[in-house]
C-alpha cells in the first residue's frame, strides 16, 4: 500500500520505489529528523516519512 500511495504522490515512472526512496535518504544531502514515531528525510523538495522503529516507508509527498 505504501508504495502505491509513494509512486502515486510523487508521481514517479520507476517501479522500484523503494530504492529510489533508500537513494534519497541515503544522499548526502538529505535532511534527517525524528517526530515522535516517524523520521522525516528532506531532499529536493522531497519528504520521506519513514516509522522510526520499524524503519518502514510510511509515505512521501512533494513539497512544492
């Protein structure tokens, strides 16, 4: 489900969210927080939210 909901609001082409979600957050500019149970990775106006103890992909949105 989290990957339908990723690829759909990013609007991405590729199949393998995952990896290109595992890319960003692992880029060296990206910005990492934690909110009580959920990190947030920011890059090119990208944010990832991943659940923090799971380390699961929860979503992604644009933020433009």
């Amino acid at each position: 489900m989290g990957v339908d909901r990723t690829k759909r609001n990013l609007k991405l082409d590729t199949d393998d969210v995952v990896t290109f979600c595992k890319n960003k957050v692992f880029s060296e500019n990206c910005n990492i927080y934690r909110q009580g149970k959920n990190r947030y990775c920011e890059i090119d106006n990208i944010r990832i939210t991943i659940n923090a103890c799971s380390d699961t992909i929860i979503t992604a949105h644009s933020m433009q």
